[in-house]
C-alpha cells in the first residue's frame, strides 16, 4: 500500500502580523507518519504545500497513479484549502482513499466524513491507526477512526488513550522534505540555516484558549539522548546551524533539559538555538546551562497583566513570578520574547493599554501580539459558542490576527486598533531601537537584528 501525505498551502490575511515573521516549520507530524510506515515496510511521501508554495492544480498533477492512500493535514485556518484539496483529488481520482488528520480534523470528524469530503478522519495522534490503515485492519478494529460504512452511517470508533512512547518512534523523515525552504521566525532564530522541531506531546495545563485533546494530559518526552542525536542529523545532514524549539513548555521536564544541554556542552556541539517556556518552570541555574548550549531566546507567554484575564482563561500563574524570571533570563543574557494576548474574556480598553504598557517597561528583546482566537474544541470556543459570543465560522480567520470572540466589555474595532497599536509602541521606541543597536556583537546579530527590523517596518506601514 503507498501513502501520500500533503501539508496544504494556505492564504495568510494581510492584516497578520504571522505572515510577515512566521516561520516555514516542517509538518513533523505527516513526517513522523511516513517514517513509523517506512519502518514497516510500506512506502510513502510528502508534498509540502505550504513550505513549497504550490496550487491545488501542481499538487494533483504530482499525485501518482500507485498511490492508494492520501492523507491530508489540517489545523483551523487551513482546513478551507485543506477541503478544496481534498473535494480535487476526490473527483479526478476516486478510488483513492482521502484520510485527514490534525487539530481541526479531530473536532470535526463526523461533518468533514458525513459531507464526504474526506473517507476517514485519524483523530488525535496517529502512528497507531495508520499502521492499522497499512495493514488493511478490519475498520471496526482501528482505533480513533472515524468512516463511512457501506450503507452510508458515519462510524465513530471508540478513542483509545493508550499513545505512542516517542523514544519508540522513528525519526520523521526529513529526508522526505525540502529542508532548505524551511526557517525559524523573524528575531527567533541568529543564525541559518535553522528549523523548527518538536520533542514532546500532551500538556498538563488547562488554559482555556488551547485545545488540549490532541495528545492526552501528560507529557510525553522525547528522551535527552534522543533530542541530541536528532540535532546531530539535521547538523550533519541538512546543515542547520539553529534550531526553534516548537513544544509547547520545552522546559516542562528540568532533568531533560539538562542532560541535553550537557550533552551539547561536552560533545562541542556547534548548535544555537531557542525555546517557548512557562515562568513557573525555569531558575537561575537552569538558564544559565540554557546558555552554556547555545540557548540565546526563550519566549514566555506573559499574556497579560490583568488578574482577572489571567484566572479567566485559567493560566495558572502569578504575575509576581514574571519579573524574576525575568531578571534571571537577564543575568544568564538570553534574550526574552514575550507573548500577549488582546482580546480575551474580561478585557477592557484599560486592561490592553497595561499590557502594552507593560511589554515596553519590562526588559525584554522581542514581543508578538495575539488577538485571542477561540480554536475549536478549546473551552473558550465552547464557551463562546452556548452564550453567542462566536461572531463567526469563517475558519480563515482563526489566525490570531482577527477578532473572533464578541465581547461585552471592548468592540471588535478597539481589539483591532490596539493589536496594531500594540506592535507600533512595541518597536518604534527609540531607546529601543537604541538597545537593540547596542546589543549588535556579531555578524549573527547584525543579521538577526536587520531581518527583524525589515519584517516589523514593513507590517507597521502594512497596518497604517
Ligand atoms: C510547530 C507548530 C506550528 C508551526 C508549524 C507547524 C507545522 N508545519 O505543522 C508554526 C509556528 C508555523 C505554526 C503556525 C501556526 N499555528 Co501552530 N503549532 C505548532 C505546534 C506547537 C506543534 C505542531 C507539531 O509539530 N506537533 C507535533 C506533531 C507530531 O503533531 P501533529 O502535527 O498534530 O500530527 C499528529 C496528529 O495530529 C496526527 N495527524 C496530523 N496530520 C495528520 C494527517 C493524517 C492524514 C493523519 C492520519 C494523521 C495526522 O498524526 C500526527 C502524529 O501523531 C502545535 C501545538 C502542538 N503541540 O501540537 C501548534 C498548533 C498546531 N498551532 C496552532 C495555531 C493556532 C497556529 C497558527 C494558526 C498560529 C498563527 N499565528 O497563525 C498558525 C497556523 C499554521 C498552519 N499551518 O495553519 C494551534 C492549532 C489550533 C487549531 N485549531 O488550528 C496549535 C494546536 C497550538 C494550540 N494548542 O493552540 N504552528
């Protein structure tokens, strides 16, 4: 049986800030797909729609006739090309089988099988059941699949908890993707050529704007020894200077962390990089390891300043623990980006001038805005959805730059001026362009610094 995966181009609104310093990230997930299926004796491939730019018509014509299974992934405000894909292959070629998988599959399994537009959806992680699909399982049997019987009834078969050990698990193919289109964000990464990569699965947190569902509540780890060798492959055989660390709390697991820094340390390895990480998981000694191995950015979601926000979309963290890790992220001089959010439950015009406020008085290098967005499946969106609060179902514009939710506190046209008015005060300060000149030691840095400037001018003039 041969298996082809498709990371579908998308459309990125103008208004989106992502657009401009968005990174190109491999679709790990369909890689660590065709991997798991190589390792088993069955052939597959992938087109990275997305990383390569290509239309619906250069993707059909690079479908093959021996292929038997197309898989499709999709997150929210892909899934409208996602579906035109996915409507294309079925009418030029119908006795292929269309499987979707990914976060927006997952919440809408029953519709996106019911309105034929795919044949099954993998819900959540799906190493398990593509193996089964390979093997030509009974469908019954497959766990977490959602089909079509014979005579039309949408089956919905029982989610399995039991996920996959990821020390277990291949390395995703890279040799299968075009490695040299992809790049970290704009002021993320020092040095190219760099790529983003993810080494754990599940989150304990409860935030009500995340959709937790995809991979359980406990985190699972790629061990140190693991992430080490992964690194020393794309150094070795793709050339990556720099890799972004795209889990979602890189430092979740402190022993991890530091067995993989002194990994780096003792075995020389030429390698910088960066990280997302909570306040309430990193100290002093940590981050000064951090930066002994090549750590030089972490992004931490302060998202807001405001108590109340905080408690309402449950963050679990105290804002007395930001100006610390701070000033410890400070000392070990590993720059901080930090992440806001504008536009949640209980804001009001008050609340995001102290945020604004708040990212230009603290000492940090980078900051991006978000507008909050209620992704499907998430308990904001649920929430948003029983009390009306959903302006929309326009999924294109679940993309952190729109405003989705309808608040009784701020309009929608104060959320927007202020997302754009966030990113103006953010880096059009003086003494922030000032430090950031200052702080030009190398020829990484003087690169770093004018890719950043060139993506923020340029979407600020956007945004006028
Ligand atoms: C890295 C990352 C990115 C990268 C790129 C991701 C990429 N190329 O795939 C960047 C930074 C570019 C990015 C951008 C965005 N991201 Co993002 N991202 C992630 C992150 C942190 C990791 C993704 C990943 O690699 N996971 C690991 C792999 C192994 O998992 P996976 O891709 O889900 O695949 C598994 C299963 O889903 C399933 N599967 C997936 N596809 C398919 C297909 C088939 C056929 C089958 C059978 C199975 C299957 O099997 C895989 C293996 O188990 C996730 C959070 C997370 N922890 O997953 C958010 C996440 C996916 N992103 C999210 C969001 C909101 C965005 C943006 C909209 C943000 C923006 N500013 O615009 C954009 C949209 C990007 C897009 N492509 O549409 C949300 C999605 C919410 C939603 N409902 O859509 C997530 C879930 C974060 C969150 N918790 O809110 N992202």
């Amino acid at each position: 049986m041969r298996f082809l995966f498709i990371n579908p181009n998308r459309r990125i609104a103008r208004s989106n800030i992502w657009g401009l310093v968005n990174s190109i990230t491999p679709p790990l997930g369909l890689a660590t797909l065709c991997a798991v299926l190589d390792a088993n004796g069955y052939e597959s491939g992938i087109i990275d729609a997305y990383a390569e730019n290509l239309q619906t018509e250069d993707i059909i014509s690079a479908i093959s006739p021996d292929i038997d299974v197309i898989g499709i992934t999709s997150t929210t405000p892909e899934i409208e090309s996602a579906t035109i894909l996915a409507r294309s292959i079925h009418k030029l070629f119908p006795e292929k089988k269309i499987i979707m998988g990914g976060v927006h599959p997952t919440v809408f399994h029953q519709s996106l099988v019911a309105d034929d537009i795919c044949d099954m959806v993998i819900r959540g992680e799906g190493e398990k059941a593509i193996l089964h699909i390979a093997k030509k399982s009974p469908m019954h049997d497959i766990p977490n699949l959602t089909w079509k019987s014979a005579d039309d009834k949408v089956i919905v078969n029982p989610q399995k908890e039991e996920y996959v050990d990821l020390d277990d698990l291949p390395m995703p193919s890279y040799n299968k993707l075009p490695m040299n289109r992809y790049h970290s964000a704009i002021g993320a990464a020092k040095r190219r050529p760099s790529v983003g990569i993810i080494t754990s699965r599940g989150c304990p947190g409860k935030c009500t704007f995340c959709y937790s569902g995809m991979f359980g509540e406990k985190i699972r780890y790629l061990s140190a020894r693991n992430v080490y060798q992964q690194i020393i492959y794309l150094k070795t055989n793709c050339g990556i200077r720099e890799i972004s660390f795209y889990d979602d709390t890189f430092t979740a697991n402190l022993r991890r962390v530091e067995e993989l820094c002194q990994l780096i340390i003792s075995n020389h390895i030429d390698i910088s990089w960066s990280c997302f990480a909570r306040v309430d998981t990193v100290n002093p000694d940590i981050l000064q390891l951090m930066k002994a191995a090549g750590c030089h950015q972490i992004m931490y979601g302060f998202e807001t300043t405001d108590e109340k926000i905080l408690k309402a979309v449950n963050k679990r963290v105290k804002l007395n623990q930001y100006e610390n890790v701070i000033s410890w992220t400070r000392d070990a001089q590993i720059d901080i980006r930090g992440a806001f959010m504008l536009g949640s439950p209980e804001e009001t015009q008050a609340s995001m001038e102290a945020t604004i406020a708040y990212a230009t008085k603290i000492d940090i290098q980078y900051a991006i805005f978000n507008i909050t967005t209620p992704f499907p499946g998430t308990e904001l969106f649920n929430r948003a959805e029983q009390t009306g609060a959903l302006r929309h179902k326009r999924w294109v514009e679940y993309d952190l730059s729109h405003v989705i939710l309808s608040l009784h506190s701020v309009s929608e046209q104060l959320v927007q001026d202020y997302y754009k008015k966030a990113y103006r005060k953010f880096y059009f300060r003086w003494s922030y362009i000032l430090a950031r000149f200052l702080s030009i030691r190398t020829l990484d840095d003087i690169n770093m610094y004018f890719t950043a400037a060139k993506g923020f001018i340029l979407n600020v003039l956007k945004s006028k």
